[in-house]
C-alpha cells in the first residue's frame, strides 16, 4: 500500500532517536539529570522520563531537539545513538 505523499514527507523528515534503552544510557554516561534535559528541551522532568521508557515519543520541535542533543552527547562517548 502506497503512503499519501503528504505522509511519506512527514516520515522522511522525522528525526532520528536512538532505541529507548540508549536514550537513558547516553544521559547517564555524561551525569546528567532529567532536569537537565527538560530546561533547555522545554519540557518537564516526567516528559523526559516518558520518552526514555518509551511510554511516549517527542513530536515535532522538540524530536529534533532531542535527537540532536543525544546524538551530540553520543558523539562524545562511545555511546551507539
């Protein structure tokens, strides 16, 4: 079954988060806090604790800004993102 195009692009352009596991692991490796993450994201100490079980998932902004700032943190350790 083909995808509107609409969705496709919207797909396509979605940031890429490392497994739900690493997400904690690559915070860990650098001693920082979910409050750490949650002031410069924006977002509460619970919301991050959500996206690193994986009860739920970032949209839009801040998929990108998290995405990014893992990836970042990951390229300093020998953390996979």
């Amino acid at each position: 079954m083909r995808l509107p195009t609409s969705i496709e692009a919207k797909l396509a352009t979605r940031p890429r988060l490392p497994p739900v596991p690493v997400r904690r692991e690559i915070r860990k490796c650098h001693n920082l806090t979910l409050q750490d993450f949650a002031v410069p994201l924006g977002v509460t100490v619970q919301t991050v604790g959500r996206w690193e079980r994986g009860d739920r998932e970032p949209t839009d902004d801040h998929a990108r800004q998290y995405a990014d700032l893992l990836q970042a943190l990951a390229e300093r350790t020998q953390v996979p993102a």
